[in-house]
C-alpha cells in the first residue's frame, strides 16, 4: 500500500520534473525569438502551443499513471 | 469506472445507456445550436451585435486555418470541423465551471471522461484519412512506406500515437483539473479554490485551442503534397 503511494507520487513528480525542464527552456527561447524578431510573434506563438502541447503529453501520461494507482490503492 | 465519478445512467435508448455525459453533451449542442441560431436569424449585409461576433470568429478561424495548412481549398473543406471542435471542447470545458455545478450530478465536464474525449479524437482520425485519400487518392498509402518501406511499422504507430495523445492530453487535462479543485474544495471549502478556477477558465481555452491546432496539423500533414 505504501509502495502503491510512493509510486504514484513519483510516477506525476518525476513527469512534472522533465516536462517542466522542456517547457521551460523551449518557452525560453520561444520568447527570446519573439523578442529578437517581433513580426514574426504569431507564428511562433503557435509553434510554442503545439511544443508545450507534445511536452505535456508526457506529464499527463505521468499523471494518468498516479491516477490508477491511486484508484488502484482506494479500491 | 475507474475513471468516472458517477455512472448514472438515466435511460436506454435501443442498446446503448443514456448517462450524464451524453445528456450534458446534448445540452451544449442545444446551446451552440440556438446561439447560431440567434445570430444568424437575422442576417444583414452590415451586420451588428451577435452576427458581428460570429462572422468575425468565422473570418479568423479561416484565416488561422489557411496559415496554418497552407492550402486555402484544404483549410476552407475542413475549418467547420475544426471550428466545431473548438466550441465543443470549450463549452464542454466550461460547462463543469458554472456555479453549484460539482453538486449536480450530471454537471461533470463531458471531456472529463475517457470516452468522450476518444470519441473526438476518432473523429480527426478519420478526418486525417479522408482528407489524405481525397487529396491523393491511392497515392496516399505511399506516405507509409516513405522514406522506405523499413518504416512501415513505425509509421503505422505514429497513426496509432496521434489519436492517443490527443485523448489523453484532453482528458487527462480536464480530469486533473477537476480532481485538483475537488480535493482544494475538500480541504478548504471558501475562497482558495476560486484561484485554481481562474486558472482553469484559462486552462480550458487552452486546451481547446491544443485540439484544434493538433488536429489542424495532422490534417495538413496528411493533406499536403510533400510526402
């Protein structure tokens, strides 16, 4: 029962802690390049959504990993 | 269920159970519906007020669209689709955000729930492939064996990946949302979760818009003449 919990917090945490990284440095130099060039803002505003789009699959998938052992643990 | 909060079926209508979801999905259509509906009522070549709003969200979705596939004839076949997603999706989002609605049951977010979300990603599924074998014809079976016919299996789960990530981004945005303000409201029923509601007025929008993107660029993956 422990290990289920343990599990689970590691399972989002450790998600959290990579998507949070890339999202962080793409963010970063998502906005560095709007600053350099401002005309071009809404394109990469757009590339931006999609990038975080595709980091924060993986954090959901960490999520959704927590939610079952959690469900698994309660049941 | 494991992922369900209720399973609160209502009636059946042939085989299939009529629950909560399916009601309150009704219910936005309804609502979208009759919105259009007023706006377009009384339709003027000048137009003001509601008509205004709507004809200006349709002109942008169109242009977003066509920036963002490229091929004005492919963005203008599949903008409708696209721009219903996005309404869907947000008023579903919304719709677990009205007041009083965690004690309703019935009130849940439809995109809260696996099934729904999966049932919108078959349909951009489907939508990738007509649009790819309406574009090229028999041509398009070429693009899964391109650059060689080595990539064939990774391919084939690419066209598996995209539909799963986009129900599982959906959903599991939504759920996590949801659950996050249940467990705040549990522990401190006043004011504290109303923050992580603004958030999630945010989060919903931009969940939507994801969809919309993703599907859009799958959809010009497919439909373009580069593969």
């Amino acid at each position: 029962m422990g290990l289920i919990a343990l599990g689970a917090g590691l399972a989002v945490s450790i998600a959290g802690l990579g998507g949070g990284i890339g999202m962080g440095v793409s963010g970063g130099k998502a906005i560095e390049a709007i600053a350099r060039q401002p005309e071009v803002g809404g394109d990469v505003r757009t590339l931006m959504f999609i990038t975080f789009a595709f980091i924060e699959t993986l954090t959901i998938y960490g999520l959704l990993i927590a939610f079952m052992l959690v469900g698994k643990m309660t049941a | 269920m494991i992922f369900g909060m209720w399973d609160a079926v209502f009636f059946k209508l042939g085989p299939i159970p009529v629950d909560h979801l399916i009601v309150t999905q009704w219910a936005i259509i309804v609502v979208i519906g009759l919105i259009a509906f007023c706006a377009t009522r009384d339709m003027k070549l000048v137009p003001s007020g509601l008509q205004n709003g709507f004809e200006m969200i349709i002109t942008w979705t169109y242009d977003f669209f066509t920036q963002l596939m490229d091929e004005e004839h492919i963005a203008k076949k599949f903008a409708p689709l696209l721009s219903t997603f996005f309404l869907f999706i947000l008023f579903s989002n919304y719709s677990g955000l009205i007041p009083g609605a965690a004690h309703i049951q019935g009130f849940q977010p439809p995109t809260s729930n696996w099934n729904v979300t999966v049932a919108l990603a078959l349909v951009t599924f489907c939508a990738v492939h007509f649009g790819g074998f309406s574009e090229h014809g028999a041509h398009y079976l070429k693009h899964f064996v391109s650059p060689s016919a080595a990539m064939l299996p990774l391919n084939l789960l690419e066209e598996i990946t995209h539909p799963l990530s986009l129900t599982v981004r959906l959903f599991g945005n939504i759920f996590g949302e949801e659950m996050i303000i249940a467990y705040l409201l549990f522990m401190a029923p006043f004011l504290i979760p109303t923050a992580l509601m603004g958030l999630s007025v945010m989060l919903g929008a931009i969940q939507a818009i994801v969809f919309t993107i993703l599907s859009a660029s799958y959809i010009a993956a497919a439909t373009s003449a580069g593969h």
